[in-house]
C-alpha cells in the first residue's frame, strides 16, 4: 500500500505558498516497489522504499512537528533505527 502524509503548513519552504496543510503521496510500483513507513522514538516519521531482495531505502524524513497524520503500510520488519 502507498503511503500518504498530510504535513502542517509550517513544514513547508518559505518560498512555497501555503493555503493550509499538504498531502505528501508515496505511491508504490505494482511489483518492483513499495513504500512503508514507521516512527522513530523521537515521533519522528521515516518513509521507506522497499524493493525485494534489496535493502530498505530511506526516501523521506518528517520531524515530529512536521506532520499531521498518515495512513498506509507500517513498517513489518527489517530497518531498525
């Protein structure tokens, strides 16, 4: 399952106008790759590429203030912090 984000509006560059939060989407490739997510301790949220047979690819980084909400796969295994 992709992955889908909505940020504060404060997490976005100054030079980006900002009308409210924004959606970040992930979105998987039908049998090469999938995104997954998880939470570092901190609250920080990690997303992860995550193809077979390779190693997890860590793709975005949000800080514990940075987001509102997510939705998708969570993390099964395999990248620990």
């Amino acid at each position: 399952m992709s992955v889908y984000i909505r940020l504060v509006p404060e997490a976005l560059a100054s030079a980006e106008p900002s009308g409210g939060p924004l959606d970040m989407q992930y979105e998987d490739e039908p049998g090469t790759v999938t995104y997954e997510y998880d939470l570092h301790p901190s609250g920080a949220l990690r997303i992860l590429r995550v193809s077979e047979n390779a190693p997890h690819v860590v793709e975005g980084f949000y800080g514990p203030g940075a987001w509102l909400q997510v939705a998708g796969t969570y993390l099964r295994a395999g990248s620990a912090y």
